[in-house]
C-alpha cells in the first residue's frame, strides 16, 4: 500500500511517499531523516499531542488552555477530550501546571496561567 503524506516536522512541508509492506515501511521525498522517522512514526504508530481547555470553578467564564504534555496514540485523542470534558480546575495555575496526571499516556498540563 502506498500513502502520500506532507511532513509537518518543519515549515519545508516536504511531500513524502510511504510504501507500506510486511517488511516495514520505505519513504521516499524527504529532505531530511526527521521525513522518514515523521512518515514510519505516521504509518506505524501516529501521535498528536492534544491541546484544549477546561473550566476554571472560581472564575466567572474562564477557560484554562491545556495540552497533553506527551504526544498521544492518534486513536485515544477523543479518550482525553472526554476527561478533559468533566474537568474543572481552581485558579490560580501557572504554565506547566498538572491538571490530570496519565490519561492516555500523558499528563495534562496548563499552556496559560490563570490568576
Ligand atoms: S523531511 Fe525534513 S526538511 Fe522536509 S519537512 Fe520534514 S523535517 Fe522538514
């Protein structure tokens, strides 16, 4: 099975062609060894890190910006969105914060302080 895919490592944006067989993935197009690492990982086992927010109790209509701290499998992305749903946190929270420990993997931690 063939699969094209556009890197997205770097701004470059290389196009790459995955050739996907029992013997392992072959990738041709890239520019660089993070293209062929970028298009097995994708083939193979992809990963994204998931970025969201999550209701602050004590703050009048305030949301806190929050990211999975670890890149998550591609198929448990909506796993974390559900808790991150029935999630509330108290400010004050700085940047780093842990907000969930180990869902899918990962902590969730806070991308913007609260105060
Ligand atoms: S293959 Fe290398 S140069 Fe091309 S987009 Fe990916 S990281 Fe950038």
């Amino acid at each position: 099975m063939k699969r094209n895919l556009v890197c997205i490592i770097c701004p470059r944006g290389c196009s790459l062609l995955a050739d996907i067989t029992e013997n392992g993935v072959t990738v041709t197009g890239n520019a660089c060894p993070k293209g062929e690492e970028y298009a097995v990982n994708e083939c193979t086992n992809p990963v994204r890190t998931v970025t969201a927010t999550v209701r602050v109790s004590n703050r009048h209509n305030t949301m806190a910006s929050v990211k999975t701290a670890m890149p998550v499998p591609k198929d448990k992305m909506m796993d974390v969105m559900k808790a991150l749903r029935s999630t509330q946190i108290e400010a004050p929270v700085a940047v780093g914060d842990i907000v969930l420990k180990e869902i899918c993997g990962s902590d969730i931690i806070v991308t913007k302080a609260v105060l």
